[in-house]
C-alpha cells in the first residue's frame, strides 16, 4: 500500500529534511487544495528552509481554511 504523500513529509521532517518535504509537497497543491494539514506542513517546512515570506503565505491559506485550530 503507498503510503499518503502528507505522511511521507511528515516523516521527512522528522528526519530534518525540510528541502525534500518541501519538494514532495510542494507539486501537489491541485490535489490538496482546501486541506488545512498541507498548508501547515508546507509553512513550516519553508520556515525550516529559511523561506519566512512563503511561509507566511501558506500559513495564511491554512488559517482561511480552518481559523479556530490551534496547531496554527
């Protein structure tokens, strides 16, 4: 069974590799379009990178989405 690709960059960043979470994540933004947890993964895979702006942005998505959580 594959395993689901939001899983897969989890582990990833577990591992500290944020650059490759990234890249997995970031070809598949038709796929997960209105799903809170990609946008909070990829946030803070690009804050680990060093990219704050995009990170900013994607946090931004996430919060549209789903404004109460409190993992944001």
């Amino acid at each position: 069974m594959s395993r689901n690709v939001l899983d897969v960059a989890r582990r990833l960043m577990k591992r500290r590799k944020f650059a490759d979470a990234l890249t997995l994540l970031e070809g598949r933004s038709e796929i997960y379009e209105d799903n809170f947890d990609y946008y909070l993964l990829l946030g803070t895979a690009c804050l680990y990178v060093g990219d704050a702006g995009t990170a900013m942005a994607y946090y931004n998505k996430a919060r549209a989405i789903k404004i109460t959580d409190m993992n944001l």
